[in-house]
C-alpha cells in the first residue's frame, strides 16, 4: 500500500468511527428526550391527583362534621 492509500483509509475509517459517535449520541439524546417528558407527565399527573385528593379530603371533612352534628342532635331529641 501506498502512503495516499494508507492516509485514505484512515481518513475513511476516522469518518466511520465518528459518524458511529454521532450515532450513539443522537439515540442516547432521544432516549433522555423521553424520558424528561415522561417525567414531566407523571409530574404533573402527581400534581394533579395530590390536589383531587385535597379536595376529597376537605369535602369528606365537611361531611363528617355535618354527620357528627345530626348524630348529636338526634341524641338530644333521643334523651327528651
């Protein structure tokens, strides 16, 4: 082999070797992609339940405390 041809191949194969990176760093940048926005989602799926929960909470409370007050007062009408 000449020193063109040996120049050549190396240049060619350095060309191969770091198309291959850029390969590897577009997928791994696509994978982290989704990842981030499935992150993000549960993010806001968490939000979103953490507040339907806080607002089952407070109207159970409502409920109880309207419960707690006919029970008392069906314990007076009870105790005449």
């Amino acid at each position: 082999m000449t020193k063109g041809n040996i120049t050549e191949l190396q240049y060619w194969l350095d060309l191969l070797i770091k198309g291959g990176i850029g390969i590897v760093v577009s997928l791994i940048g696509m994978d982290y992609r989704q990842v981030k926005t499935s992150l993000q989602e549960l993010e806001q799926s968490k939000y979103r339940i953490t507040m339907e929960v806080q607002v089952m909470q407070n109207e159970l409370s409502g409920v109880k405390d309207r419960l707690d007050r006919i029970e008392k007062k069906l314990d007076r009408v009870l105790d005449r």
